[in-house]
C-alpha cells in the first residue's frame, strides 16, 4: 500500500467554531499523521486555482467571500492510502 499525502483546509467557520482539535484527533485515530500545519488567510489567486472547478459557478464569488473573512488552517497528513481515508472522514 503506497503512502500517500494531502492538503486538507479548515474554512473559516470549522476556526470560528472551535474545532481545530477534534479535526486533528480524528485524522490522527484514522491512523494519519500531521506532517504540516499553518493558519493563514488564502489570497484571491489561491482561491481561484483551489477552488477552479467552481469558477464559473453562480456561488463562486460568495465562496471566495467567505473564504476570505477570517484565517483558514492548512494541514498536510501523511500515512498509507491517505487520500482515500481523508475522502472517507470529510468528503470529497
């Protein structure tokens, strides 16, 4: 089984809301380990190349809105068919 890493970014909201922690504590029983972490506030470009599928989307002005309100965290998890354990824990 391959090792595998991922990006995983926190919204504004999952910040504001306290839930930093118990978002690391599930990766971490999933059996992933945290290789990477930084709060930060995405720029306009970052939005737009992470969020590319959505761009001409009616919502896409209001997501990078959103985005954009407060900091994000951005973590990298590291561990054996992590991408489809990420997947599984917070959707696609």
């Amino acid at each position: 089984m391959p090792m595998q890493r991922s990006a995983v970014l926190v919204k504004p909201d999952g910040l504001q809301r306290g839930l930093i922690g118990e978002i690391i504590a599930r990766f971490e029983r999933k059996g992933l380990k945290l290789v990477g972490l930084k709060m930060t506030y995405l720029t306009d470009d970052q939005l737009s190349e992470w969020y590319v599928e959505h761009k001409e989307k009616s919502f896409f002005g209001d997501l990078k809105g959103f985005m954009k309100t407060h900091p994000i965290v951005a973590m990298a998890w590291e561990g054996i068919e992590a991408i489809p354990t990420i997947r599984k824990l917070v959707g696609t």
